[in-house]
C-alpha cells in the first residue's frame, strides 16, 4: 500500500491508503489522519463565545489592547477537541 493525497470534490485535501488497484480512486481508500468533520463545531463556537465575553474582547479595540489573549481563546476551544479527534475519542 502507498499513501496519496488528493483534494476532493469539496476542495478539501485529502491523504489515503491505496493499493495499485484503487490508486487513480483514492476516495475509495483507507483515510489517514483525523476528520475534521468530526469536530464538535457548535461546542467550539459556544466556548468561543463564552471566553469572548468572559475577556471582554467585544471590539476591535479589545483584541487589539489584549496581547495573546485572543490566541489562547481561539486555542482553548480547538485545542482538547482536536487532540481527542487524533486519539480517537470523538
């Protein structure tokens, strides 16, 4: 078996396990590396949101005054998510 890696129909690039009979058909392969599909998008979105308004980055003038503030929001509600995706646990 080879990996290849193609971009699907939905723009979205794409790794797989192949053997010689399905390499001009990766989609029918065996997928490698996480889903992103997966992720639990509305459970982002709602941590976003909270951590936001709990940091008071309600403006433009906020995300600019708070240093790596708005980096650790952003992290802290993809972070944990995206690594139990790759472990499996979602």
């Amino acid at each position: 078996m080879e990996t290849v890696i193609w971009t699907n129909n939905e723009g979205y690039v794409r790794r797989a396990l192949v053997t010689p009979a399905t390499r001009d058909t990766p989609e029918k392969g065996v997928p490698v590396g996480p889903d992103v599909h997966r992720l639990d998008w509305d459970g982002i979105q709602r941590d976003l949101n909270n951590a936001l308004q709990r940091e008071g980055l309600l403006t433009w003038d906020d995300v600019q005054r708070s240093g790596d503030t708005l980096r650790g929001i952003i992290l802290g509600a993809m972070r944990n998510r995206l690594i139990a995706l790759y472990r499996g646990d979602e």
